[in-house]
C-alpha cells in the first residue's frame, strides 16, 4: 500500500482520526477510532490499518500517548481528496456580504473583512489592500470645512476612494480649492502614489520658492495628503492574532513568539500572500509548505478577490494545522468571492 492507492477503507479511517484529532486535539486511539469511523472490522484490523499509515508518514504516534495524530502529508491528502467541506448557509452569507457593503472607506472595508475573517474562525483574519490602491491616482477633490480644515479626497485606482482631513493656515474658500485640485490633478493623475510622493518631497518642496502661490498651497496640502497614505503598515490588514494563543498546540512561548515577530516585521506574511496571487481560487499552506519557519505549526487558507477579471489582493486565515478546514475553506472563499463582488459594485 503506497499513499496513491491507500483502499478505501484505510482512506477512512484516516478521515474518521483526522476529523476526531481536529475536533478535540487530542490523540485518537484504535478503540475511538472503529467507534467513529463505523466500519464493521475487528480492532486488530484497525490497528493494522493504523501502522501502514504511520509507515506511509501519514500519521504519528506522539511519544507520551499510544494513540496517532496526523502528519502534514496527513493533512494533505485529507484536504485534497477527503475533506467534506460544509457550505456556509444562506444566513451566513447574508451575514457577511451586510458587513462588506456596509462600509464606503476602502480602509474600513479590509478591516471589517479581516475582523469577520477572525471572528467566524476563531483565528487570525488577513486580508492584502487591493493592489488598484497601492497604484495610481485618478483624481483629487477639496471641500472646505471649519476651524482651518480641509476634507481631501482620494479616488484611488478604479475600486477606492478614500478621505483625509488637513490642517491649513488659514480658511480656503471652495473656489481656491478647485483651482488647488485642478493643478494636483493635471500634475499627477493617472501616476503611481510612490512617484507622487517622490516628487512631491523632492523637485517641487526643493523649488517652492520659485513657484507661484497657488502652486506652494497645492503642495503643502499635498505633502500633508500623501503623508498620512504612506504608511508602511498598510500593505494588508491583520486581525485576530491573539486567538492563536488560545490553542493548546500553539501555546509554546518561543513558538509563539517567532510567529508574532512574523506578524510584526509583515515581510514573511507578504511574501506567502504574493505566493497566492499567482494562483486563483483557494490555496492551502500546511505547515512547512509556506517555506517559512515561524509558520511551521501553522495552515494558512487563502483565496485571491478581485473584480470582473481582475485579480486585486487575497485574503485568508491563519491558523493551526489542526483547524476546521471543512468550515475554513468555504468560509475564505466566499468571503473572497463577495468583497469582490462589493469592489465590482463600486467600479
């Protein structure tokens, strides 16, 4: 028996402990496991299922306990062939596609999908801005309002619009910030926020005493406008991180402190969300499968969002190997699948 042709009755058995193991974590002896496979077959039968399985690598057998607990190539065959996913419910999914659309801010509308995210997993929500975002700008608009503040607003990307309050000198009227608009939009329109602030900061700060009025103005609400979207904590939103400390598994404080500097410093969550762009649908990391130590004891369920043809970002969940992946999967997917639908309604 090899792990391509492993019967039907062994790939039952390691479904019934694999379901049993991510259930009550703990490991799952031959007695339980006839009990909760069902099948009508002796315990020495299923003890001998058992050891070709832990022979194949499929499972393990902790030193402290007789029982077994799979493997990461456990773990894997049962996601690709034997994992019985569970389709959220109409009520559910009303659930959250109410939560996305109730949010106009493109800020907003990340964090409430990786809030939710972390919520209904009980596990760390992620969700990467949309990629439109961190591109180009389409078009800059000013509205007065009291006390030396001016309302920006960014129309980012053909998906996005997102607004800044500044602080002025002195009080603009709305004709003095139209004109303020119209020269940043002939300036910069259709150009990379990158390149905006670059330029912004160094040719024309280094000749603002050479330019007019208006210009000097039109930078200076600049400066302050693209400054406050600089930020390098604004590649993706992550929430729920403490809810991994919850799970026995995970509770080990090295392990846990690697994993938190992980989350920290966002290259290697970046990385392992650009690894997911290149592929549409659902992708599953399991353990050493993200090539990243700190997510060794970790699965990370992924899908890309987009609009019509459009892949903009993915999102997902990161939790322990031993999660729900019948209820985890769906739930990443059609979250992924309405906050695309949410970003099309607004194109």
């Amino acid at each position: 028996m090899n792990e391509s042709t492993i019967n039907e009755r062994a790939r039952c058995l390691l479904k019934a402990l694999i379901e049993r193991y991510i259930r009550d974590g703990q490991p799952v002896g031959s007695k339980t496991l006839l009990e909760e496979s069902g099948l009508d077959i002796s315990p020495a039968t299923v003890r001998n299922v058992v050891a070709d399985l832990e022979r194949l690598g499929l499972v393990h057998s902790p030193h402290t306990s007789a029982g077994r607990v799979p493997t990461e190539q456990g773990y894997r065959l049962f996601i690709d062939n034997l994992v019985s996913v569970k389709p959220l419910t109409s009520p559910e999914v009303r659930n959250i596609a109410d939560q996305l659309e109730g949010d106009e801010d493109m800020d907003a509308l990340v964090e409430s999908a990786s809030s939710m995210l972390s919520s209904l997993s009980r596990m760390a929500g992620v969700v990467m801005l949309p990629y439109q975002q961190q591109t180009s700008l389409r078009r800059i608009e000013f509205l007065p309002l009291t006390e030396g503040r001016v309302l920006a607003v960014l129309v980012l990307g053909d998906y996005d619009v997102q607004n800044r309050i500044i602080h002025t000198t002195r009080p603009y009227g709305r004709s003095e910030l139209e004109r303020i608009a119209n020269y940043l939009n002939a300036q910069f329109k259709g150009r990379s926020l990158s390149v905006v602030r670059h330029e912004l900061l160094s040719a024309m700060q280094g000749a603002r005493e050479d330019i007019d009025r208006l210009m000097r103005e039109a930078v200076s609400m600049a400066e302050q406008v693209f400054e406050a979207d600089s930020q390098p904590d604004q590649d993706y939103i992550l929430a729920g991180e403490t809810n991994l400390m919850n799970y026995e598994e995970m509770a080990d404080v090295a392990r846990l402190r690697q994993l938190f500097e992980a989350f920290n410093e966002k290259r290697t969550i970046l990385d392992l969300l650009d690894k997911s762009l290149q592929a549409r649908g659902v992708q599953i990391f399991i353990g050493q499968e993200s090539g990243y130590q700190a997510l060794d004891s970790c699965s990370v369920v992924t899908a890309t969002y987009g609009a019509d043809d459009d892949v903009l970002g993915v999102l997902g969940v990161i939790g322990p190997t031993r999660m729900a992946y019948d209820r985890v999967i769906p739930l990443v997917d059609v979250t992924a699948k309405l906050l695309g639908s949410v970003l099309k309604q607004r194109h």
